[in-house]
C-alpha cells in the first residue's frame, strides 16, 4: 500500500483528505508542522512516503524553505495547497520543484485523482530509468543511483557510478580519459589518467567481488575505455 504524508496545520483539511486518500487504498501520515516534517526527514523515514501534499503557509516555517529540503533529501512527488493563489505563488512553487500546485478551496476528489496521476508518472520514469544488460544480470538505475550485479547492489562512490553511466550511455563509444574525467567532474582535473585508471579499477574489483566472470568495462589502449555489455532493450 503506497503512503502519503500530508503537512497541514488545519485540522479540518488534513482530516478530509486523510479520509478521502484512504478511501482510495492509500495509506496516510499527517504533520501539522515544520519542524514534524523535518524530523521525519532527519530521520529518513521519508522514504517510506510516495508522495507528500504539502501547505505553503505553515505557523513554524516556509513551505518553500520545506519544500526544498523534502526534494534535496529524496525525488518524491510534491504536490503543494496553498491559500496563496497568485501565479506569481505558483510559478515560485513550481520552479521550487513542486510537481503540481492546488489552490483552496479544493475538491478532495481532484486530489487524490492528481496523487493517483503523479506516482503513475514517476513510476514510469523509475521503470524508464533502469537499464539492463546481460539478460538481466546488470542493472543500472541513474535515477535511484543504483548499480545491481545478479540483483545485488554494488556500492559504487558517487564519482565510479558517474563514470560508469557515462559508459553506459555512450552505447560502446570508446571515450578517452580527458572525456571521462570532464564528464564525470566538469573540469579539467590535473592527473586524470591516473584518476581514471584508478575509479575504473575500483569499478571493475567491485563487479568481481559479485560475479568474477563479468567485465565490461574495456580498455583500449592508447585511447580509453568503452562499456561492452550488452544491453537487452
């Protein structure tokens, strides 16, 4: 059952949708402030929401300063209700990273149709977002970061799993080092060959703790490197 945390301070409306969402199957958590929400992000149990229909105007804190930190600490859906109707509001919100924005007086049935719409979209960019090779025994999730040899997670540094989905999305292009490094850092980086060479090996020790058998980084001397597997789309 998907859960959803709501963030209203009045009572009334937290109490309506909460009774609505839970109609349609959903699980529900309600806050009525702030400093609440922030403590369940300190405590990362946010990941246990699929989504959050946040209000804007909160007695302890900014919506959008909550707003910010809910998209920092996870990529969730965001729906906002707010009493501010301006599209000067709106436009805020939305470039704020709100994924939909309800002015009230609202239709609670319009709410939960917009939840309902939301997840199905982000779950079709998180299905999109994994690409397998190998009938299955890699997988990459560039949106999770996530890296799964024979479903098992390999923890990769930020900058390997930056440097590994740059091969991957390169579709066997070989690339050189100066690309890898400029892709994967944005800059020059004095010593890239010997930093390269060095996150690739890491990379590649990582894979075979897992499956031994597996190697498709390769390297072609004298240009590179170029990922080999191949990809089962």
């Amino acid at each position: 059952m998907q859960k959803i945390l709501i963030v209203e301070d009045d009572n009334k409306i937290a109490n309506l949708l909460k009774a609505y969402l839970e109609n349609s199957d959903f699980s529900v958590a309600v806050t009525n402030s702030g400093h609440e929400t922030r403590k369940i992000l300190e405590s990362a149990s946010l990941k246990d929401f699929s989504a959050v229909i946040l209000d804007l105007m909160l007695p302890d804190l900014e919506g959008e300063i909550l707003l910010q930190e809910i998209k920092e600490a996870q990529n969730i859906p965001v729906i906002i209700l707010s009493a501010k109707s301006q599209i000067e509001d709106k436009l805020t919100g939305l470039s704020l990273g709100a994924d939909d924005y309800v002015t009230k007086p609202f239709n609670p049935k319009e709410i939960v149709l917009r939840v309902k719409n939301i997840l199905r979209r982000y779950e079709k960019q998180r299905v999109s977002s994994v690409k397998s090779f190998n009938n299955g025994k890699i997988k990459i999730n560039e949106t999770k970061y996530e890296f799964l040899v024979n479903d098992k997670k390999v923890n990769l540094t930020p900058t390997e799993f930056k440097i590994l989905s740059i091969l991957v999305n390169k579709g066997g292009e070989v690339l050189s080092r100066e690309e890898i490094i400029k892709r994967a850092l944005g800059y020059d980086f004095y010593g890239y060959d010997r930093a390269v060479d060095a996150h690739i090996k890491n990379i590649r020790n990582k894979i075979k703790e897992v499956d031994n058998e597996i190697n498709c980084i390769q390297t072609i001397y004298g240009l590179g490197y170029r990922f080999t597997c191949h990809s089962d789309d």
